[in-house]
C-alpha cells in the first residue's frame, strides 16, 4: 500500500521500480511543474483535488473535506502504459488517466489553505514522477449543487507512455497479468472497482474491464492447476 510515510521518504528512482532514466522527472523538474500549476490558479478560492483512481480510496494528503463531484468532458481511461508500481517494462500493465469525451464521476477533496504547499509537492510526488500528466484546473459540480474549481491529472497525449488503445480486449490482458513492487495491476482495478460500488457510482466501462480481468485470471488459474 501507498503511505504517506513511504511517499515522504521514497526515492523516486528506486522506490516503484526500475523507472527508465529518460522518463524519470527531478525534484526540480516536479517543483517547477507544481510552481507554474499554482501560477496558473484561478482564484483564491480553496484548493480542490479530483480523484477518480487510487485517490479516492487512498488519497494519503490531508483534507478538510471530501465530497463526490463530476467532471464533464473526461472520462477514465487505462491508456497510461505502466512500466513501474504496478508493472515492469518486460511485463508493463496500464494505469488509469482522463482521455476526453463523457464524463466522470469521483472524489473531491478540499485541501487546508495552511498545508496547500506541502500536500501538493506529496501530490506531485505520487503523481509526476514521469510527468505523464498535465495538471489542469477544471470546473467540477459536486453532488450538493456546489461548483468548485478543481486540479485534474489528465493524460498528456504527448508522453511516451500514452497508448492510443484503451479497450478492454486489449489492456484486460495486461492488466491481468502485470505486477511491480507497489502489487498487482488488477487489485488496482478491483479496489477502485469497489471503492465506486461503495459509492454508488456506476461506471459500466470499468465493471466491464474488471469481470474480464477476472475471467482471465481464472482461466489462467485453471490451466495452471
């Protein structure tokens, strides 16, 4: 599991894997990042995160409030190639990003305005470590009728690690299949499967994804016994 504790200490050339050195961002290279994302803030208004993967069910930052909110134009996508975590490069799995188009249902978070520096460069640290993502502010409604303005990791289309094909016949067998020192792939899948369920937000794309991953799993159980 991601802990607070192992982010603030992780290395982050070592600590999920063997991550090849051309994609590896800096301290600095992150630190600049997060500099011009907070450059580019809209307002002065609190500082929403959207989480629609792993943050949901472990978000490790701290948080005055959570509350389920959806972003219109993205949807969840595993187009993110994943060679590290969760996946090596001889057996890479996928990760979850935002492609555009539709629209996604997940948890916002409101960070305190007094530990906004420090939560964010954990957040980069989870986030960025290749700088697959571009960090961008979004308008975000939440279930109460709020609307917050919230930063977004969408997938830059741009970074080596894109893969252009998302469907579930092609990346149900990877997912399946790929495992790296933060676990398995498909837990990943199955957690954030579970996390949503709890939630009661359906997301018929991923429930599709995981039964295949299931049934994959199991043949491949079978034919091992």
């Amino acid at each position: 599991m991601l802990t607070r504790d192992f982010l603030l200490k992780a290395d982050c050339k070592t600590a999920f894997g063997d991550i090849e050195e051309s994609l590896l961002w800096s301290a600095e290279q992150r630190a600049a990042s997060l500099a011009a994302t907070l450059a580019c803030r809209p307002d002065h208004s609190p500082v929403w995160i959207f989480g629609y993967g792993s943050l949901m069910w472990n978000p490790v930052f701290e948080a005055d409030e959570a509350a389920t909110g959806t972003l219109v134009g993205w949807h969840r996508a595993f187009c993110l190639r994943l060679t590290a975590g969760r996946g090596t490069a001889s057996q890479p799995g996928r990760m979850l990003a935002l492609k555009e188009g539709g629209e996604t249902t997940g948890l916002a978070f409101c960070l305190p305005e007094a530990k906004l520096h420090e939560e964010l460069e954990l957040l980069w640290k989870r986030e960025m470590i290749t700088g697959c993502y571009l960090p961008t502010w979004c308008e975000l409604a939440l279930d109460d009728g709020r609307k917050v303005t919230a930063l977004v990791f969408i997938m830059d289309p741009r970074h080596p690690l894109y893969e252009t094909d998302s469907c579930p016949q092609t990346i149900a067998p990877l997912i399946a299949k790929a495992t790296g020192p933060l676990g398995t792939n498909a837990q990943y899948l199955f957690s954030l499967e579970k996390e949503l369920n709890q939630r009661g937000i359906n997301d018929d794309c991923l429930t599709d994804l995981a039964r295949k991953v299931r049934e994959l799993q199991q043949c491949h159980s079978g034919l091992a016994g």
